[in-house]
C-alpha cells in the first residue's frame, strides 16, 4: 500500500514538472514572437507597442520585463550596449525607417544615417524634434550624454559631437534597440 502510495506521488510529481516546463517553454516562444508587415512591426506580446502612436509611455521595470525580449529588455531598460559590429544594422544601408524595438516609436529615417567606423548604426538627426531626449551619463568615469526613446524613455545609445554634416552630431545606436521597416518599393 505504501508503496503504490509511493509511486502515485511520484507520477502526480512528474505530470506537475512537465506541465511546469512546457508552460515555461510556451512563454518564452511567445515573447520572442514577432513578424514584420510591410508598414508595421506586430508584437503580439507587447500590448503598448505602436509605430503610430507617439503618447508617452510611463511603465514599470517588472511590466517592461514581462514584455519585452531579454536582449531589448537588457538594453532598453538597463542601458546595456551591444558589442560593436555585432548588431543587425550598423553596417545597414536600406532606405527605411527606425523604430524603438520597444514601444514603436518613430526614431530615424534611413536618409540620416551615414557610415560610421565605430560599429554601431549612426545617424546625424532625429526623425522629428520629440523622437528622442537626451540625458547626461556620467557613469563609467565619461562624461556623455544619453540618447532616450522620446515615447517610453528606454535606453537607444549616446550622442556626440563628431557626426558629419549638417548637424555635425552622431547618433550612437545600439541595433538591438531598434526596429527597421523597409520603404515600400
Ligand atoms: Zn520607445
């Protein structure tokens, strides 16, 4: 009698493990789940991400965790910079447009960027005035200024004074933290 007790216990506690795991592994699925359309970016799992909507966004970290992939999240929410020429655009010259990867927000159109030697994708302007604000960063020892999301505040990369002209600014970006819809043809 123990002993079928024993063993009853024991399949109860395996049916719980599996059932455990495969809701885990259904999760992650979905979070990294995303298809790109011809206009827009569609993120099923991230209810607030829009490439039209421009209101802004005032989430916390625990609802940015739950919604966002773990690399955007890394260096959207954390400031994390991706490895130089690592990133899926740096060395990208399609005509388009860039999006924030985590809210949608409308960032950079693919005429100002321009070719930079640093590793990251460059540009020397925004798209429109409130697509991005900027934030002194004094940590690691430098003295630089934060380049944000103007929509969700999320980390994009920093900006600095040696881009070409006519703004004579450079953009720093890190791919991971952007979308890129192509111009249609
Ligand atoms: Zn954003």
């Amino acid at each position: 009698m123990k002993s079928a007790e024993s063993i009853s216990i024991k399949i109860t506690g395996l049916s719980l493990f599996l059932v455990f795991t495969f809701n885990a592994c259904g999760q992650d699925r979905n979070v990294k789940h995303q298809t790109m359309t011809t206009n827009s970016v569609s993120k099923p799992e991230n209810p607030y991400y829009s490439n039209t909507d421009t209101s802004r966004l005032n989430l916390s970290d625990a609802e940015w965790k739950k919604i966002l992939s773990d690399d955007v999240y890394e260096v959207s929410r954390h400031a994390a910079t991706e490895r130089p020429f690592t990133g899926k655009y740096w060395n990208a010259d399609l005509k388009g447009t860039y999006y924030c990867a985590a809210c949608g927000r409308k960032l950079f159109r693919s005429e100002a960027k321009f070719a930079s030697t640093c590793g990251w994708p460059s540009f020397f302007e925004q798209d429109d005035s409130n697509s991005t604000r900027l934030k002194p960063d004094n940590s690691l020892g430098m003295v630089r200024t934060e380049v944000l999301c103007g929509r969700c505040g999320g980390h994009l990369g920093h900006i600095f004074d040696d881009g070409p002209p006519p703004t004579g600014k450079r953009y720093c970006m890190n791919s991971i933290a952007m979308d890129f819809i192509p111009d249609n043809k």
